[in-house]
C-alpha cells in the first residue's frame, strides 16, 4: 500500500512538471527579416504558444538602446514595418521580437538586416581626359558602396567591367579607358547584401591622345648567367620589335660587360641611345626623337644596391618626367623583405630630394617582391607614397598571370607571381600593361634569354588640361557578360 501511495505521487509530480512545462512561455524562434524598400522591411517568425501578443523592436545598435517597437496580434507571425528612417551612408538595423503572456516576456534572439538602397539620381561627368574620367551622383540612401558598370554601349553589356567602391563616396574617378571612345557608365547603390536599382546609363566620350610612349623594365641577367652577348641581341630585337620608346636595364653589367650592354641595346629601328648617368648596371635608354634628357644619375640605398635616374622632356607637350630604373635586394624571408624595405625608404627619399619639384615619375625594374608574397614592404611604401601600379590602372592587360621571374627553363610558369613592376604618380595615365615574352606552342621560345619576362606599359602624360585626381580605390566584381542584375532581397543572416 505505501509503495502504491509513493508511486501515485511520483507519478503526480511528473503530470504537475509536465503541465508547467507545456505552460511556459517560450521565446520566437526562426526570426528572419526581408527588405522591400529604403524605408521598409518585413520581420517574420515562428509563434509562441498561449501568448497575448509579440512586440518587434528595431533599432541601429545590437543593444536596441535607440529603437522602435510595434505590437503586433498574437494570431500574427509576421509584420510590414513601412517607417524605418534610412541613413546615409547605410548602416546595419537591428531587431528583436518578444512573446508577452501576462507582463511575462521573452525575446528572441536579436538579428540584423540591412534596407534597401534608394535610387540613384543625378548622375553625370564632371571631367574627362585621353584615358579616363570623372563622375559624380546624389547622396542615395542607405548606400555605403556603389557598383560602377563601364561598358562601350547603353545596355552596359559590350566590354563591359563593374567595380565596387571601397568607401560611400558619391564620386567616382576612373581611368584606364581608350582614348577618343565612347562610353556609358551606370551607379547602383550597395548596403550589405542589399543591392539598389541601377542608374539610367550615362555616356560620355574620352578626349584626344596627345602623347603616349611605351615604356619597359627588364632583368636581363648578364654577368651571373652566361652567353649574354648573344641573347642580348635577341633581348634587343624583342625590344625594338614590340616598339618600345623608353626603358631600364637591371644586372646590364658593370665595368666587365657594361659596353656590350650599351652597344647591343643602342640603335637599332627604334633608335635608342643610353641615357647618361647610369652606373653599376642599371641602365636607361630612350629614344631621342621622343625625349629630350635634361639631366641622370644614380645614388646608393643601402646593401650594396644602387638606383638610376633620368630626367627627361616630351617633345611633343615639353611635360618634364623622371625615369627611374630600380632593383631591389632578393630573398623570401623576412630578413630579404626588411632590406628591400630599407632601400625603398632611401630610393624614395633621395628620389624627393632630386625632383623638388614634384615633376611626374616613373619607377620601373626588379622590385623582387610582389602582392603574392606574405610581406611586399616595396608595394606598401610605393602606394604609401602616392605611386600606383601601372598594372592596375588599365583594362587592358595581357599576360598578367604569367610569372615575370623564372629559370631558364622552357616551362612557363603561371600563378601570377610578379616580381618587376611599373609604377607611376597619378599624372600619368596608363593605356595598356602588358607582360613581353617570347612562346611557342606553350613554351618558353629558345634560347631562353633570360631568367626575367620584361615588363611592360603604354602610359601618358598628356599636356596639362585636365586633371582627373587619383583613381576612386575599388574592388574588381565578377565578370558576367551583362548589365548587372538586381537580385531578390535575401533572408537577413544570423548574426
């Protein structure tokens, strides 16, 4: 009998616990918010048991310190906020719904989304030169980023490139463009994952070329690696044949082959003569019937390094440039990238001292270092110092995958490995970048000429009657052959 009374009131504690159990207000759950509008949003989530009614709270802080809230039916799962305030530029929104019985609340957890962007008006340019321009738009709400789609026709689609904006600023310059062409160009606003309408397409035309010139930098290698003077005659050659105007020479030679160097590299159909004040095997030629030399020389950076300039004049438009001619010291390991950054430090400096008055610039050569590396301590102080790689300036790039260093092997090697570069001041426009090699059917052509591709770029320096100002910093999107589309809003993530 008393274990049957025991039993019994087990048994009714546990329907007691289960009745109180099944009487507990839970929180929502599967909480999810979908954008319509800049001002509107749709907050969703799966009911409570036995509840009088939810309240959503949305705010712009996770804290929801600053915040609206709106009650909403216990029969609904479900709300259209049609009033939230957008912001310029667009922020994150966050929100909360809670489940009330009886002043008893429990909240689910707290969310974000982000509205939509608005549309983008009052879109035109402002400036255009030979190879670029500059545009400029209305403050768009809720827009932290814009996509900018650059195509040679109005349905953006021929040619087409879009790129993102790094920051929420409503202008945009861009260059890199042919000259004398026709473009059109749209603007859509960008907030998180939330993409905006995309502008009317606007068109424009870029001026006249007045003066451009091919310049190049190639490592060619010529005391540490032998039968220099032969491949020096194809280095040579190649040079000429691709019409280069105006290039640098790292490891030519010093005291033992720097003559060769001269006489192979001088003449030729482009009729290059070596600019004076190179030393130590770094070289310039140029072709005198573009260029005028004003003045040369070259100064120590540091471990046993060395660095060439020349200071020259376009004949066409009397703009005055420095050439420099660079090799950085070798090595992957940190130790290698401290001392390529101690002589970039002197390089420029020295480099300040010499052009006082701030003339355009041209740096190109062996940098040994590149952003595949780890650490690329030249390419934060060239970009630090207001310089940009020609590389990045233009559509127009051919063999960039293509490692500018190699042996002398016949394999080419391809991850994008580039250790010799061009880098110029914002005054030059750059047309086309391009990676000169001799291939055939895959391979290296023999005999390989040298353990270095030479690097090259058609960039210009125009007389001065327009000045664009630097390039808007963007991101590169995804090539798709079509205007961009505007796809569906998406559920808000979880947090």
């Amino acid at each position: 009998m008393l274990v049957s009374v025991l039993l019994l009131g087990a048994l009714g504690g546990g329907l007691a616990m289960t009745y109180a159990e099944q009487d507990r207000l839970e929180a929502p759950t599967a909480v999810s918010a979908k954008p319509l509008s800049p001002n509107s949003v749709q907050i969703g989530w799966a009911g409570s048991e036995n509840v009088d009614s939810y309240v959503v709270t949305v705010g712009q802080d996770r804290a929801l310190t600053t915040a609206v809230s709106t009650e909403v039916p216990a029969t609904g799962t479900k709300v259209t906020l049609t009033d939230v305030a957008p912001t310029t530029p667009g922020t994150d929104r966050f929100f909360r719904v809670d489940a009330v019985r009886d002043g008893e609340v429990r909240s689910s957890r707290t969310a974000r989304f982000a509205l939509v962007p608005g549309p983008v008006r009052g879109v035109k340019v402002t400036a255009a030169s030979a190879g670029g321009f500059r545009a400029e738009w209305k403050p768009v709400d809720n827009a932290r980023q814009f996509d900018i789609t650059i195509a040679r026709n109005k349905s953006l689609t021929k040619a087409a490139s879009t790129v993102r904006t790094v920051g929420g600023a409503t202008e945009l310059v861009s260059k890199g463009l042919q000259p004398a062409t026709k473009y059109w160009f749209g603007v859509r606003g960008v907030n998180g994952d939330q993409i905006g309408e995309p502008s009317k397409p606007v068109a424009f035309r870029t001026g006249v070329r007045e003066s451009s010139f091919r310049v190049a930098t190639w490592n060619v290698c010529s005391e540490k690696c032998s039968g220099y003077a032969g491949r020096a005659r194809t280095m040579a050659q190649f040079l000429n044949a691709n019409e280069v105007d105006i290039f640098g020479l790292q490891e030519a030679g010093g005291v033992r082959v720097g003559a060769v160097t001269n006489s192979i590299f001088s003449g030729g159909s482009q009729g290059f003569v070596r600019a004076d004040g190179g030393a130590k095997a770094r070289y310039i030629f140029y072709r005198p019937e573009l260029f005028e030399q004003l003045s040369g020389g070259s100064f120590d950076i540091g471990d046993g390094r060395d660095t060439t300039w020349a200071k020259f004049r376009v004949r066409t438009t009397d703009r005055v440039f420095y050439f420099v001619d660079v090799h950085l010291d070798n090595g992957k390991d940190k130790a290698a990238n401290a001392r390529r950054a101690r002589e970039t430090d002197r390089m420029l400096a020295q480099m300040a001292l010499i052009n006082d008055t701030d003339k355009p610039m041209i740096y190109a050569g062996d940098f040994n270092s590149g952003t595949h590396r780890p650490e690329d301590a030249p390419g934060v102080k060239m970009r630090a110092a207001g310089l940009a790689n020609a590389r990045l300036l233009t559509r127009d790039v051919t063999n960039a995958r293509i490692n500018s260093g190699h042996t002398f092997s016949t394999s080419v090697l391809a991850s994008g490995a580039l250790i010799d570069h061009v880098w110029v001041t914002p005054d030059f426009e750059v047309d086309s970048w391009s990676q000169l090699v001799r291939i055939t059917n895959g391979r290296y052509t023999t005999p390989v000429v040298s353990d270095h591709n030479a690097i090259s770029a058609v960039v210009a320096l125009d007389a001065r009657s327009v000045s664009l100002g630097a390039p808007t910093p963007t991101q590169p999107l995804p090539a798709t052959g079509t205007a961009p589309a505007t796809p569906t809003a998406p559920t808000a993530p979880a947090p």
